[in-house]
C-alpha cells in the first residue's frame, strides 16, 4: 500500500482539505452473492495518477504543493 502525497497550498497555508482528481487502474475481486448484491473481497491498486489537486479552502490549483518525507508540514518551515 502506498501513501498519499501531503500537499500544502502556498496561496492560504491550508495542508489538511484538498480536492483530488484521480485516475486508478485497480484488479479486484467481486464476490456476487446469491440475490445479487456485490461484495468486492480484495482490491489491488495496480496503477494511479494524479490528474489535479486544488485547494479546498481556497480554490487555487496553481498554488497547491507536494511536500516531500523531509518536510515538517509547518507552513514556516517549508
């Protein structure tokens, strides 16, 4: 399992709430019960991409940042 990317938006400081638009190629196992309804037992994320992340406080893509493993997450360390 992979961890998501944290992001810092630089425009308002925001590094909790963000809008993230995704493309996921996943391989999964679906178990169909009797009547019909679906339970999805196991799920394996084999590719994903990162199409746009845009600020939820403030609504600006352009200013959203990946922060790296090194960075605290303090807007005044970055």
């Amino acid at each position: 399992m992979t961890i998501p990317a944290r992001y810092r938006c630089t425009a308002c400081g925001n590094l909790t709430r963000f809008d993230v638009i995704a493309t996921r190629r996943t391989r999964e196992y679906y178990h169909f019960t009797v009547g019909g309804e679906l339970e999805i037992e196991t799920a394996e994320m084999l590719d994903e991409t990162v199409d746009d992340v845009s600020c939820r406080w403030c609504g600006r893509p352009d200013d959203v940042v990946e922060l790296d493993g090194t960075t605290t997450g303090d807007p005044g360390l970055i």
